[in-house]
C-alpha cells in the first residue's frame, strides 16, 4: 500500500498594506482639522461674548471694510514674496517667478501648524520642481519665522512709543513679559542655527542612533543653509520687510477696530496686533488659535473701549481676513502645485550655487 501523499499547503501571502491616501487627501485632511479647530474656537468666543449681540455687531459692521483688509493681507504677502525671493536665490535654487510665487503661497495652506512650520511643505515642491534637497530648503521656513518674529517686535515697539503706553502699569507688565521671551527665543535660534559646534553635536548624536543615523549628511546641509540665511549681514533686509509686510495687517487691524466703534489710534492698534501676533508666536499653538484670538479680543475690551461682543466680533473678522484668508488662497496654490504633472519636465533650471551658498550636492540630495 503506498504510503499517504502530504497534505499539500499553499504559500501563506502577507496581506498587502494599504495605500497611503495621496497628498491632496492627506494634507486637505489637516487643513480641514485647521478650521475645525477654528471654529471651535470662534464658537467658544461666540458663546462667551453673547451670540445674539455678536450676530448683531456683525449685521452693523460695514463690509467694504473688510475687502480692504483682504487687500491689505495680499499686499502683506506680496511684499514677503520679495524676503521669500531673496532666500530662494540666496541658496541658488532657479525658478521661475510665476511658479515660485505659487510654491510660497501654497506654504500659507498650512499656516495653522506650531510656528507655522508646516509651511516646510514648500521645500517639498521645490524638490518635485528642481530637485533641491528639502534639508537644505527647509531652513528658508526658519528664517522666514525668525525675521517675522523680529519685524513683530519691531512694530511692537514703535506702536507702544508711538500710543505713548507709559502710563498703563498693568499692561507694561505683561508686554515686557511677552517680549524678553520672544527676544529670548530669537536669540538661542540664532546662536543654535548659526553655530558649527552645535551642527558637528547634531550630526555627531544623529550618527549613532540605528535609524536616523544615515541622515547626519542631511543635519549638516540645514545647518549650513542656516548659517548662510541668518547671516548677521543677511537680516536687515529680510526684517525690513517683515515690518513693513506685517505693517499692512496692522493697518487692517485698525480699520476694523475703528469700524466697531473702538477708540484707537495706529499706534495703538499696531501694538495690540504685534503684540497679539508675537503671544500666538512664542506658545507654538497651531495658528495661535485661542491666545491670538484671545488677546486681542482682551485688548479691544480693555484698552480700546469695546463690549465684549463687539471685542469678539472684530476679532473674528479680523482672523478671517488676515489667518483664514491665507489658508484659503494657501489651500487653492497647493492644490494646483499637488495636481500639476509629476511626469511633466521642471519649469526651472538646475539650482546654481550662489556665492556662500550650500555645497551642489546638499542641494540635490535624496530628501
């Protein structure tokens, strides 16, 4: 009798992962977070500052206030376009202007991130569109925060000296707080991005972890795009024109709040705004959703002579026309950028090395 043949088996396959979802899904899910955080947000200030007398400030408010405040807002990012022109050709990365100014504004989409660091994602298209490498980009993201902190603060001052605030204690006390912490915080970024002792530290740390340590070459290229970007000699004209960028949300800010009723001078409702701003900052809240909002909600109440529905009404149009403005035009660029054909040939040259610029080859890495 034969002996039984073996049960036969069959190769057990390993179920197959699914796909991740493609980029416009993903990030149009964290824009959507972003304004459903938002809208928490304003609700909350809604309920707390009395919904029907804040639905009824806004039925008062004229309108055509706030297309001015959307064309203040565009103007404030068109003349940041130039510091973000200026960055881009400081480290040699060739595009043209028309598809550069579509990466910058698709940075906008998300704004609503700590420090607004999500607006990396423009070094993720300028490697789709000229292969730079995103470690070497990715410091433009940190230099442009850094000259907007520093042009915050800039306008902070002169709004103060130019209301004459001397004369209110309690507030002397919670700016100066809020502004030694920003200095602060400038000032170890700097130090940090700058340093070569600090780049060999990182770069020595990251080569002996297992998993990251093939990345060390890639903490060396931002390092070095750091030091090139904030260069004591390359500040001056990157936070000029923060100031004068952020001037014009000021001057937005100011129309509203007049609108409202509120008794204000430029000087005043620059303070308040930078100050605001700056307070949003230094917390590393997404967006500064909440302490942004709150602060000047406070600031309109208390120092500008509002109700509190009132406060909360010009706040939220503010918001909308200044934050939410640039998620919105921020949204529809990266859309466009995200859609655009991956097979199609870069609308730019090869990067050029500008002069002290990062090392070619940190420039067109794998990352």
């Amino acid at each position: 009798m034969p002996p039984p043949r073996p049960a036969l088996t069959l190769p057990v396959e390993t179920p197959r992962p699914p796909d991740p979802p493609p980029p416009t899904i993903r990030i149009g899910r964290k824009v959507l977070l972003s304004v459903a955080l938002g809208a928490a947000v304003y609700l909350a200030l809604c309920l707390y500052a009395d919904l029907p007398a804040v639905r009824r400030a806004l039925a008062d408010f004229p309108w055509i206030v706030f297309a001015g405040v959307l064309a203040l807002s565009f103007l404030n990012y068109s003349i940041r376009f130039l510091k973000w022109e200026r960055y881009r050709g400081t480290l040699g990365v060739s595009l043209s202007p028309a598809d550069s100014f579509r990466v910058y504004l698709s940075g906008f989409a998300l704004s609503v991130t700590p420090g607004k660091m999500g607006e990396v994602v423009k070094s993720v298209l300028l490697k789709r569109e000229t292969g730079a490498s995103i470690s070497a980009t990715a410091p433009i993201v940190v230099a442009e925060r850094f000259t907007d902190l520093l042009g915050y603060l800039l306008l902070m001052i002169l709004g103060y000296l130019g209301h004459g605030l001397l004369g209110a204690t309690a507030l002397d006390r919670g700016w100066l707080a809020v502004f030694a912490t920003a200095l602060v915080l400038l000032v170890v970024l700097l130090l940090l991005a700058t340093s070569e002792r600090a780049e060999s530290v990182a770069a020595a740390i990251v080569r002996r972890l297992p998993i990251v340590g093939p990345y060390a070459p890639k903490i060396e290229a931002a390092f070095a795009s750091s030091r090139i970007l904030l260069a004591p000699r390359r500040l001056l004209f990157p936070t000029g024109i923060s100031v004068l960028s952020w001037g014009c949300e000021c001057v937005g800010f100011h129309l509203v709040a007049r609108a409202f009723g509120a008794q204000t001078d430029l000087g005043l409702s620059t303070f308040a705004y930078a100050f605001a701003a700056i307070f949003g900052a230094i917390s590393m809240v997404p967006g500064g959703l909440g302490l942004t909002d709150g602060s000047l909600g406070y600031l309109l109440d208390h120092q500008m002579g509002l109700d509190r529905s009132a406060a909360a009404a010009a706040t939220m149009v503010i918001r909308t026309g200044t934050l939410w403005f640039a998620v919105g035009l921020g949204s529809l660029s990266l859309l466009l950028s995200l859609r655009r054909d991956r097979g199609a040939p870069p609308t730019s040259s090869a990067p050029l090395r500008a002069r002290g610029a990062a090392p070619e080859g940190s420039l067109r890495d794998s990352s």
